[in-house]
C-alpha cells in the first residue's frame, strides 16, 4: 500500500545546479514518499535517461516511481505508474499497457472530473493547482489556484487517495491535510531547497502533525 504523504515531482530546470537525480537522492534520504518523473523542458531521450538513473534509486529504496504523461517512457523504465492529465491517453489504455498492479494517477481540479476518473478506475489524484504556482505553464484560468474548499469537496467525493498539488510548501501544506488530503505533491519546495533532504523531512512533519 502507498503512502502518499510526501510526493516529489521533478523537474532539472527548479533544481539550480543539482542534477535530478542527485535531487531524487536527497528527497529519498529525508524520507520522501512518492517520485514522479515529469522533466517536461527536456527532448524524449534525455528524460529516459534521467529517468534510468532515477529508477535505480527509488528501486534500491523502495520508493514508487510514477511517470508523468508518457506511457511508453513508464514502459521502457519499468516505472510502477504513470500520472494522466486531461489531454492524455485514457485511464484504460494506461491500465491495458502497464498491467493491474501498476499505479495510475490524474489531474482533477473539478469534483465530476474527480468521480469521472475514479470510475474509470485511477489508483489516486492530483488535486490542483491548490495555490498559486510559477511551476506549470499549461493550467486553464479557471482551474488555477483552486484553494482548499473546493479540494475538500472533491475529497469527499471519492473514495481513493487524494494528493494536493500546486504552490504547496511547509507554510500551508497543513491546510491541504486539514481539508482532507492524503499526502502532498511539490516540485520547488523540494527542489529548489538548500537542502532537500531537510526540506523532505520538514514536509513529511507537517503533515503528520496536520493529521
């Protein structure tokens, strides 16, 4: 069973002069939950070679890989999942390709989304963009900064793991646990940290404290 407190999403373009792999590391050795493989400012084959030395790590610790939007990447890395947006492949085709074990996610930011997507049979969702964020360039206006009531109206319309995303950092993430959220997905809060294995323990605090 996953935990889902503590969820990194990567991306080397908010990692300053750390590799994503040395920022997988870190996250790992403070303690971080789930890696998401995103790396969406880089051609196909770097990712997959980012995304090699990626699974290596979270295999050796034990730590669920998912991959952001690409199939065929989650494939050739053996990842044990991947995370959908709304333009992606559906739900079943993901679950057809990579098997029943493997974990699938989606984006959500509306409460008949949430429940069209766990009818088609997702293991979690992204919830977002709970605050605002500088991280992603590709959400419509009106799903931006969807703030925490409308994330605790979709989490009392499912009844699979809810993780918020977008803007969150240890200053409010108790908010997202509070209104009732499993876990917690930042890219910069982790990555751009001086510390990221601090910043990983600091996260994973607050939301067991907010719990």
């Amino acid at each position: 069973m996953t935990d889902w407190d503590v969820y990194l999403v990567t991306q080397s373009s908010l990692s300053g002069e750390r590799s994503t792999p040395e920022v997988v590391q870190r996250a790992i050795d403070g303690g971080v939950d789930v890696v998401q493989l995103r790396e969406k400012d880089v051609a196909a084959r770097e990712r997959y070679e980012i995304g090699q030395e990626v699974r290596e790590l979270t295999r050796e610790a034990g730590v669920p890989l998912i991959v952001n939007d690409r199939l065929d990447l989650a494939l050739a890395l053996d990842a044990d999942g991947v995370h959908l947006g709304e333009t992606d492949l559906p739900v079943a085709v993901a679950r057809d390709l990579l098997g029943e074990a493997a974990i699938v996610g989606r984006s959500v930011s509306f409460v008949e989304d949430a429940r069209a997507a766990e009818r088609a049979g997702v293991d979690y969702l992204g919830v977002g963009a709970i605050y605002a964020t500088g991280s992603k360039d590709d959400i419509d206006d009106d799903e931006y900064a969807i703030g925490t009531d409308r994330l605790a109206d979709i989490v009392a319309a499912v009844d699979i793991p809810v993780v918020g995303i977008g803007g969150v950092t240890s200053e409010n993430a108790a908010r997202v646990i509070e209104a009732g959220a499993d876990g917690v997905a930042v890219i910069t809060e982790i990555t751009g940290a001086d510390d990221p294995a601090a910043a990983t323990r600091t996260l994973a605090r607050v939301v067991a404290e907010a719990r």
